[in-house]
C-alpha cells in the first residue's frame, strides 16, 4: 500500500512539474511574440514618421525655390500641408509607443519642423530662410533615440 502511494505521489509531482513547465515555457514564448510585434510595429511608425518628416521639409524647400525663383509656390505648399497633418497623426502613434527619450527627441524635430513650416509659409522667404533651420540636425537625434528604443546598435561590431 505505502508504494501505490509513493507511486502516486510521484507521479502526481511529476505532472505537477511538467504542467508548470510548459506553462511557463507557453508565457515565456508569448512574451517574447508580444515584444516582437511591438518592436516590428515601433519600427514601422518610426519610418513613418521619420518619412513623414523629410516629405515635409522637401515640399517646404520646393516652396523655398519657387520664391526664389519668382514661381508660384502653392503646389508645394499644399503638398507640404497635406504631409504635415499626416505628420501630426504618426506623431502621436510615435509618441505613445516610444520611450522617453525618442518621444523627447521627436518633440524637438516638431519645433524645427513647425520652424520650416512658419518659414516656408511666409511668401517674402526663400531657400535661404530655409537653410539655417537645423531640422536634419534634430533628426539624426531622433534616428539615435528610435535604435536605442529598439535595441538596434548604432556602432560598428566588437570583434
């Protein structure tokens, strides 16, 4: 009678234990899938944004030429319209999956994007009120912020 019940008992335990390792093997791996999704997702608004971003600066240097070149600038500046409110909504997604410091750093590329905007909106400026607005500066501390978030090494491979 005492080896049933060791028997039992053992294989209980050992039930018990595979249960709970495969339950906790289950979490591991769905963890890991939830991350991945997210990641791919941040990856994906941060090229939006970021894309967002340069189409916005390219349609407000169109303007810039067309003053300059005595041009009417309105189909740049609808264009540059048309990405900004794009711009406002990848913004917010942007925003709300990053981390703090890519979230700073994208608040600092909309001062200097809204800067071009100002600028590029005011008929009497060209190119050259343009040009000094460190817009490509703010980026790049953007790009560095998003591969921190993401994990993604800036530097070149340790050997």
């Amino acid at each position: 009678m005492a080896t049933r019940i060791i028997t039992l008992a053992g294989v209980l335990i050992g039930a018990l234990t595979s249960h709970f390792a495969t339950a906790m093997a289950e979490r591991t791996k769905l963890r890991h899938l939830m991350a991945t999704r997210w990641d791919e997702r941040k990856l994906d608004t941060s090229i939006g944004y970021v894309s967002c971003i340069k189409e916005v600066r390219g349609a407000a240097m169109d303007a810039g030429r067309a003053h300059d070149q005595g041009k009417d600038p309105s189909d740049a500046l609808t264009e540059m319209e048309g990405n900004e409110k794009r711009r406002t909504i990848l913004f917010e997604t942007f925003v709300l999956l990053s981390d703090d410091k890519a979230a700073t750093a994208a608040h600092a590329v909309n001062q200097r994007t809204w800067e071009l905007l100002g600028t590029a909106r005011v008929p009497s400026n060209g190119m050259a009120g343009l040009r000094p607005i460190p817009l490509v500066e703010a980026l790049n501390v953007l790009h560095e912020a998003a591969r921190s978030d993401l994990t993604i090494s800036s530097g070149a491979p340790t050997h």
